[in-house]
C-alpha cells in the first residue's frame, strides 16, 4: 500500500499534537511546585493518623513530577543469599550419605493362626442323577460320572468312594451326606 505525501505529512503533524497534548495535560500550570505541594499534604490527610509511612514505591499519593521517571529498587540489592558459582553447576562433590542410624532388633510377633469358622464347604457332588428304579418298595438311583462315561445304581445308606453316603431317593432327587463334615447336599433328577 503506497501513502501519498500530503497524507504522510497529515499523519505526522496529527501524532506530533497528540504527542505534545500528551505532556502539556501532564505538566502543572505554576511551574510544578504548587501542584505538587498542594497534593502532598491532601494525600497525606487522607491516611489515618496511626498508619505507617510508605514509600513512595508502593504509595502512589507520595510521588511528585520530580520522581518521574519512577526508579524501582533493583532485585539484585534484596536480602537472598547469594550462592557459589560452582555449586549451582553441581561442580563441587557431593555431600555424603547420611550414617545409618544403629538401631535394636525389632521382634516380630507372628500371631497364631486364626482356626476356619465353621465346616469346610462341600465338594461338588461328582454324579449326576440320571434315572430312578422303584421295584419291589424299594428305590435306587442311577447315578452317572460327571464325564458320562460310566453309569452306576445306588440305594438309600449305601456310601460313595469313601466320601459320600445315599440318604434319602424320590422322583424329585435324592439327598447325600459329605462324610468329613456331616453336611447334607440335595442333588435334583435330571433326565
């Protein structure tokens, strides 16, 4: 985009009065003593009369035309302690390891076991009820592996490898009882 001169010099004398409004809103009208002197004293009135002095970095009211431009403090005069070149790099050796501190043997106090409540739980019941056979008032029940490869008949009070033993046989199910704990499991038919 090309400016035209004429309007290069318009833009130049528009920013130079700006500029020159600018400070001559800022300047006081006596010189700059008695504006200053006047706003110093009514700042002052305005605090009550137990606060502390500020400076006139953090208190805005003390400052005067004569402080402009405002000098801040510089961060490197403030109280931090200053360390050693070296020791910010890691140049220096470490420090080193802190001494173990000798301590008496602890005894450990293993409690004793806690005994199960109650029975154990019944194993699974290894047979299915596959059939049932009244003849002659008495009842048996055809029981089959749970793999299906063997099939056998059994009859009330007869006990089962060792573990297991026939109660009660209906056309509903029949009941047995897992020997180690006396506890009684009901095995429905399944045709």
């Amino acid at each position: 985009m090309t400016v035209s001169a004429p309007l290069r010099w318009a833009l130049l004398l528009t920013v130079a009065v700006s500029v020159f409004e600018f400070f001559q809103s800022d300047a006081p009208a006596s010189g700059g003593t008695a504006a200053s002197t006047t706003a110093a004293p009514a700042a002052s009135a305005s605090k009550p009369a137990g606060a502390a002095p500020q400076s006139k970095a953090t208190d805005p009211s003390a400052l005067t035309d004569a402080d402009w431009p405002l000098r801040l403090p510089d961060p490197r005069d403030s109280e931090w302690p200053r360390q050693k070149l070296a020791s910010s790099y890691g140049w220096e050796p470490a420090p080193p390891p802190p001494k173990p501190v000798a301590s008496k043997p602890v005894a450990v106090v293993v409690p004793p076991p806690i005994p199960p409540q109650g029975p154990p739980p019944i194993p699974p019941f290894p047979y299915q009820m596959v059939g049932l056979l009244e003849q002659d008032g008495s009842t048996s029940a055809w029981l089959s592996n749970s793999g299906g490869s063997s099939t056998r008949t059994v009859v009330p009070e007869q006990v089962l490898d060792g573990r297991w033993r026939v109660g009660t046989i209906s056309p509903r199910g029949m009941s047995v009882t897992w020997l180690q704990t006396g506890q009684t499991l009901q095995i429905k038919y399944a045709p």
